[in-house]
C-alpha cells in the first residue's frame, strides 16, 4: 500500500513542506515554502533542553527525541504561524544514522502522514547537507563539488543535479569534526571542540607547530585525520613530560590549519579533477571561520569559486532536510508506509 | 569463570598491530565480544579496522570511526558492530539505544571505551588494552575472560612467538 495512491501529491511549486531530522543529537524541524523559502527552522538545543542543560552538550538518546520531537515541530509550526492543515507534504530524514534515533522522527512522520493525509518521504542525511548551500544567497549551479565535514562525516561528492550525488572522496578513519573534538578533549577544552579551538586559534601561531597532513599519495581525494590527533596527543605528552608549558592557542592554531590544508587540497583537486569550477562546503566544520576564508581565498586564486553553505544551516537542521525533499516531492515520489530507515548511506558507496 | 593470565604483545609496527586485528577477526565466532581500551591516539580504531578485514568486511566498506555516530555495522562473514560509547553517559541510555541486542547477537561486537557499560559489562570477552610507548609503537595487554577462548589463546601464542 503506497501512501501515493491515497493521497494527491501537491501539484506545483507552491507548497509548503514540513522536515523533520533526527539522526544524531539533534531533533529538529522545519517549514519551507515554495521549495526553498525558510518560514520557521527550530533545533531542540535552541529551546528548552538548551536552558536546561546550560548550553551543555544535550543528553544524547532516543528518548531524547522522544521528549523532543512534539514540542519542536509545535515550536516550528508556531513560529511560521501555520497549521497542519497548510502542510502539503513531509520531509524526513531516513539515514544514515543511529536507528534508534532515526526512527523516532521516521515514526513521528508516519503517523502524522497517515492520520492527517498529509504525502511524505524519506531522504538521505548527507543530501540534506550538500543541498544545504541552496536555502543562501550564494547558490551555485549544478554541476559542483561538494565536500561535507562534520561530526560523523567527511566526504566529498560531485554533484550534478538535486538528487544526483557522486562520491569522490571520503574518510578512512576520523571525521574532521571529530578530530576538533578529540583534540579538545586532549587540552580539556569541553565539547564540541570546534567553536573553542576556532577561538583560541585566532591568538596562536598556526606554524608553530609542524603536525602531518595526511595526503594519502597523489590523486587520492580520501582523509585521515586518526594520525593528526595522535600526532597532537604525542605533542602535548612530550610537551608535558619534558616539563614545558603548554602553549595551548599555538596547538590550536597548528591542529586548525593541518585540517584546513587538507580540505582545501582535497577540495580543489576534487574540482580540478571533476572538470567543475565550484566548491560547496557544508557541514558542522563549514561553520569555521579559517576554513572558508582560506578556501575561498585559494579557490579564488585557481579560478574556483567557493559556496560555503549559511551558518545557521551548517550544523544538523530540518530546513536542508524539507529543501532536499522538495524536488523530490515535484517528481512525484512518495514513500512506502512499510519502509524503514537505514543505518548505512547508500550514497556513502563507491558507485 | 575461568580467568587467565593476560598476554602481552608488543606492536612496534603497524603490521603487527594489522596482524593482531586479523587474527582476531579471523578466529571471531558470533555472540563474541571484543572491548578495547586505552588513551584517545592509542590506536582502537586502527586495531579495529583490521579486525574487520579479519571477519570479512568488504573492501569498498571502509571502518571509520564510530565516536560520534556511537555503533558502525558491516557486512561479512559474519556481522560486525563497531560501538563507540565515548560520548555516552551511563547504562540507561545504552539500554534505550538497543544496544545490548547487538552484544548478544549473531555478530561480533568491538566496543571502544566500555567502562560506560557498567554493570551491563558482559562476562564472556576478550580485552585489549593499547599502550604508547613510542610515537608509532604500541603495547597490547590481552586479557581472556570465559571458557570460549582456549584455542584464540593459544594461536595468539603461536603469532607472537614466531615474531
């Protein structure tokens, strides 16, 4: 039984499309209009778990999501001043993830698809953040590469139409973000690492210290970033043992600019050998200032020009979520009641 | 229950470390647990890929690290589930995250930073420790808890003494 034999799917463009994630930390949800206006975007960490944690990483669980999700997608349709009623259509995301957070919001969608009548379907996380450039003011046009670091993921693709991804490049060991993490837990910065070290980077020397950027021989457009944070863990045990101060903004600035060497290297050549003259950089650690100032700068130099996706949509948000399931919905897809999410990204294959 | 003297293996290289791991994924049988301990840097997940090259995990899979995805799964010979629990805050929560069905299940299951299990800690493992002693050399501290795991004892032996 396929939920678009029960239901007609908004004809035109004019529809207005609810998103819902819930992958990783964040539950969040979000109304877009006319395929790529922001009414409302709301992220559990904004509101209540927010004031209650402190601004504290937020309690990471499914049950999380749960206590989240009503109140969020309340919050949303509040702020846009919209009822379900108006709502054309779903957008959710499917995975890749932990299923039982991802299925928290999949459930959530279904329920309210099936109940109010309202078509929905499912897409893939990753797409959500590679398309997350378009809901700026500074789109590019397809064909483009674009390269994805956060938290979980580090990977490039060639993109050539909303809904066709090639991947070209990604991490054999640690995510970008996660490197900021972990080397901020090696200097007992807290968590999440990026917006600290980013900070305390703007008042250290970034050639201080000579870490390795792994390069992974000539034409390899994958990451490692395992050896760098061991290379900074031996830096900062050395340091100490020898009896020496720490100086903790130079160990910031050297890390930062070993991970934005190589994702500006990797970008370009990912561009270079792509035959496209446009980089998108999305993703949590897109958010950080050095990195696409430098990007930009060296693309610029090249005859590249580079898109960094808007800052409040670097990070995990719904908005990427409803935009990338807008084109879908016009081509007429619609998701099975009987599907399930998926812990692996497809897309995350060698095609 | 049957405890062991632990084993201690020296990894100068990154080839034996890659040795060790495929050893360990070849000998895995379903249900087995692997938990793997030591400081950020000292290399779990590294050990960790090269078990799954040992249970069969095809090559266009690459391992990555689970920390902030907190469980990885991969095909092969048989299933491997990869846990992270760093970020986790206590039992509770692994509990509501289903994980303790996977540890029980028809795969093998390498879990980095266990101490979150707790009391959940199962009984039957195997525990590798990782310790620095130099910037690319490593010292493993394996420790056998059950009576499942005689005869990965002693090839373990047989790997290390034909070093």
């Amino acid at each position: 039984m396929y939920l678009n034999h029960l239901i007609k799917l908004p004809t035109t463009s004019k529809m207005i499309l609810l998103g819902i994630e819930s992958s990783c930390d964040e539950t969040a949800a979000a109304l877009l209009a006319n395929g790529r206006n922001v009414l409302a975007s709301v992220i559990n960490s904004q509101i209540d778990v927010h004031a209650r944690y402190g601004g504290v990483v937020p309690e990471l669980a499914s049950r999380q999501h749960v206590r989240n999700i009503l109140p969020v997608v309340r919050e949303t349709l509040d702020q846009a001043g919209i009822t379900l009623d108006q709502v054309d259509g779903i957008v959710v995301t499917q995975g890749p993830g932990l299923v039982g957070c991802l299925l928290v919001g999949f459930s959530f969608a279904k329920a309210v698809s099936l109940v109010r009548r309202i078509p929905m379907l499912g897409v893939d996380h990753l797409a959500g953040h590679l398309l997350s450039v378009f809901l700026g003011d500074d789109p590019p046009e397809f064909p483009f590469v674009a390269m994805v670091a956060s938290g979980g993921h580090t990977s490039l693709f060639k993109v050539t139409s909303h809904t066709q991804f090639q991947l070209v490049g990604r991490t054999r060991d640690d995510a970008a973000g996660e490197a900021f993490d972990k080397v901020a837990k090696l200097l007992g910065l807290g968590y999440p690492g990026g917006p600290v070290i980013s900070r305390l980077a703007s008042d250290g020397d970034c050639e201080k210290i000579q870490f390795p950027r792994a390069r992974l021989g000539p034409g390899s457009l994958d990451f490692s970033f395992s050896g760098l944070k061991t290379a900074v863990a031996n830096h900062i045990h050395k340091t100490t043992e020898h009896g020496e101060s720490l100086n903790i903004p130079d160990v910031c600035a050297s890390f930062q600019e070993a991970v934005v060497d190589v994702i500006c290297e990797k970008s370009l050549e990912a561009a270079r050998m792509n035959q496209c003259d446009q980089i998108v950089l999305a993703g949590g650690v897109a958010a950080n200032p050095r990195l696409r100032l430098r990007l930009k700068e060296q693309g610029t130099q090249q005859g590249i020009s580079v898109h960094p996706a808007p800052l409040s949509y670097c990070t995990d948000n719904a908005a990427m979520i409803a935009y990338a399931g807008a084109n879908n919905f016009l081509a007429r897809a619609a998701i099975a009641p009987e599907s399930d999410v998926y812990s692996r990204s497809p897309i995350l294959t060698w095609s | 229950m049957k405890e062991s003297a632990a084993i201690i293996i020296d990894l100068p290289t990154l080839e034996q470390t890659a040795r060790l791991g495929r050893y360990l994924g070849e000998t895995a049988r379903a249900g087995e647990i692997i938990l793997l301990t030591g400081p950020l840097g000292a290399g779990k997940t590294t050990l960790a890929q090269h078990i799954g090259i040992g249970t069969g995990v095809p090559e266009n899979c690459l391992i990555t690290s689970p920390t902030f995805s907190l469980l990885h799964e991969y095909p092969g010979r048989l299933p491997l589930y990869h846990m992270d629990l760093y970020r986790l805050s206590g039992e509770e929560e692994l509990e509501e995250l289903g994980f303790t069905e996977y540890m029980y299940g028809n795969g093998l299951t390498i879990i980095e930073w266990p101490d979150r299990l707790g009391s959940m800690l199962p009984k039957e493992k195997i525990e590798v420790e990782l310790h620095f002693t130099g910037d690319s050399s490593r010292r493993a501290t394996i420790s056998f808890h059950g009576t499942r795991f005689d005869q990965i004892k002693q090839g373990l032996d047989k790997i290390t003494t034909t070093e």
